[in-house]
C-alpha cells in the first residue's frame, strides 16, 4: 500500500477487509431475547460461543435439569455414578450427580420454583440447537447448588453450597464463576468468608442487587454488598438501557448493570419458557459473560474478569452515580479487550470450607428474586410484570 500512497494521482488507500456476518443462533424464540442484541452477544459469538470445559455454579432453587434447553448443558459429577447410593468420588455427597441440593439435605437439586431454572437458561441455554432461546454461552456447563425454596433459603444452607463450589473447584472441576440471584439485608460474616473462600480459589461470585429501589451505598443489602473483590454486584436495566424502576443501585456498593427486564428463560418442564422480571434476571447474564470470558483465556483471574467487565461496559448517562462503572455489560467490547492475564503476586493458599453458624440461621427472603408472571408455553411477546 506504501507504493500507492506515494503516487500524487491516489486520495486515499486502504485493505479490502474481508466481512463476516454476525453469528446468530437457529433457536426459534431468539428475537424475543432483545437482552442478547443489547449486550451484543451476536458481535461477542464471533470470538467465541462458549466453551462446555468451562462450569457455572448456579446458586439458586435448584435447575431444572431435564430441559430441553439445559439437559446438553448441565454439569455431571465424572466421579459420581448415578442412582448407586455411593459416595463414588468420596466427596462427602452420594449421588451429587448434577450438584447438591441443601435445602433438603441430599444430593437432587431439582427446581421446584422456576427462579433457578430461569436463572440457568440465561447463563447457559443450549445455543444453535433449533429449539427455544440461546444462553449466554452456546456450549456450557451449570451445576446446579439448592438452598432455597419458595420461602427463602437459610444462611448456613448458602455457606454449604459454596462450600462444595469450593471443594471441587480444588477438585479440578473448572468452575469459573457463582451466579447468586438472591439476597437480604444481613450482614454475615461466616457467609462473606465462604464466598471470599470462594474466589480465593478462583471462582467470580456475581450477585443480584436487590429489588427494592434502595441505595445500596445507603442501605446495603447482601451478598452484593459484601466488600469483597471477587464479587460483582449487578443492577437492572430494560430495553432502553434505563435504570429498572425496582432495580437497587448504588456507585460504591453495585458495579454494572445488565438487562433484567422481560426476560425470556427456561422454566420447570421439559420444553416450557417464560418472561421474568428483576435483578436476579440481570445477574446471570454478568455471570454467562465470565463464562464467556473464561472460554476465551483460561488463564484470567477472578481480578482480570472483574476488571474486563466492568471497563468494557457501555457507559451511558443514566447509570452515571448509580453503578461503579457508570454503564451497562457489553459483552462484545470484554472479549474483544486485551485478555492477557495479570500476573499473580503469590498463589493463594487453599481456604479451609467456612464452618456454618452454630445459632439457627436466618432465613433470606427471596427479596432478590424475579416476579413471575403467569407462564406462556411458547411465549409470543413480553408480559410485564
């Protein structure tokens, strides 16, 4: 090109770039997933889809593994053999096939409330397979942690279930990132540990900010709220990129918002879909793109994810003063960053699991959670909630 730059009769030089179209999944409900097209997933798949070496732990009420959305997606224990009644892989859990279920104190985490379920299918419904949505990530996996019902769940039943992410993350199952769409306005200190423990080990806790429309720098609910630098605390925003009306915020305590409202997702049943509403929706797309991220570069750290997706947000005017990075996820700008890893100071040590509190734990209501409207089979247009 220096040779036609140098010639008096030539304006201007440039390459003849080669275009590519943007990767869109053949699943048939996609155009009503305008959450993806505003985070710019399609942009993002062109860099990667998803990668099914890369787990999410899905803390929640439980998934419904059986979907015809999720079954390809799920996690399953390789130790683990399925109905035999033995602790195959001496984990402490028998039959911990697709995770734990806390709750009820055995080893099925199968949803029976729908919130995990539509929490799942953001992160990880199966892409490009001709049926329903697509996920986040295309190929994924998500464990599936039980600790809460349609009452809420208990503080030492939340500690439980990160205290299996932990073990086996140090098991060398790869579990980049916990998706916590929940919460309560309770400081504790053994569940903060056990989150800490948690990222320590090289897990990204990201957390609903709550549904109240508080300031969380005024009114700090948790766990978004924890001062812990392997937490991302997401606010919810809607189709035009505003703050949701329910949505909790807060410069200091929230970090980026992402789409939380009308959100097409799977729910219990093996082919049923629904529209929800609430920050538990915009979590999990924050935690489907650390999942994404991972896919790409293996080798970042709870810190690199942290910052690549809190730098790369869209900054808008209308979330300035109300998240830490002034903007929305944009899921093609994280990948298209820089995503050489930093390097560490020092390994971290292995974090014993957190011991729950002696004392009757206290129940968190499910204050965090989605509204449900009532459930479409195949849904055809957004049903405010």
């Amino acid at each position: 090109m220096a040779s036609y730059r140098a010639r008096r009769d030539v304006v201007w030089v440039e390459p003849n770039y080669i275009w590519q179209p943007l990767k869109t999944p053949n699943d048939p409900s996609f155009g009503h997933q305008y959450a993806l097209s505003r985070i710019s997933a399609p942009a993002a798949w062109d860099a990667s889809i998803g990668s099914s070496d890369v787990v999410v732990a899905v803390i929640d009420t439980g998934v419904y593994y059986n979907h015809e959305d999720l079954r390809d997606n799920m996690w399953r224990n390789p130790g683990e053999v399925a109905g035999n009644g033995v602790d195959d892989d001496g984990n402490g859990h028998v039959d911990d096939v697709y995770g734990i279920d806390a709750l009820n104190n055995d080893s099925d985490p199968l949803d029976d409330d729908d919130h995990g379920t539509h929490v799942a299918g953001i992160i990880g419904a199966s892409g490009n397979n001709g049926k329903g949505i697509s996920g986040v990530n295309w190929p994924v996996r998500v464990m599936a942690l039980k600790f809460s019902g349609v009452d809420g769940g208990s503080t030492a039943d939340a500690i439980r279930c990160f205290n299996y992410v932990t073990m086996m993350k140090q098991r060398g199952v790869n579990i980049r990132a916990t998706s916590n769409s929940w919460g309560g306005g309770w400081f504790s200190q053994a569940l903060k540990d056990a989150m800490d423990a948690a990222s320590n080990a090289g897990i990204i806790n990201v957390c609903a900010s709550g549904n109240e429309a508080n300031n969380e720098d005024l009114t700090p609910t948790y766990p978004g709220s924890y001062d812990s630098p392997g937490i991302i605390s997401v606010a919810a925003s809607d189709a035009a990129d505003n703050p949701a009306s329910f949505s909790n915020y807060g410069a200091q305590n929230v970090d980026i918002a992402a789409p939380g409202v009308s959100i097409l997702s799977t729910v219990r049943g093996d082919s049923s879909y629904a529209f929800f509403s609430g920050s538990s929706m915009a979590a999990p797309h924050v935690a489907g793109a650390a999942a994404l991220l991972a896919s790409l570069n293996g080798a970042l750290s709870v810190a690199d994810l942290k910052t690549i997706l809190l730098q790369s947000a869209d900054v808008l005017p209308q979330w300035a003063g109300k998240v830490a990075s002034s903007g929305r996820l944009n899921l093609a700008r994280a990948l298209a960053g820089n995503l050489s890893p930093t390097p560490p100071a020092t390994p971290p040590a292995a974090t014993p699991p957190v011991a729950a509190p002696v004392a009757p734990p206290v129940a968190a209501p499910p204050g965090r959670r989605g509204k449900k409207p009532k459930k479409p089979k195949v849904p055809k247009k957004p049903r405010k909630s």
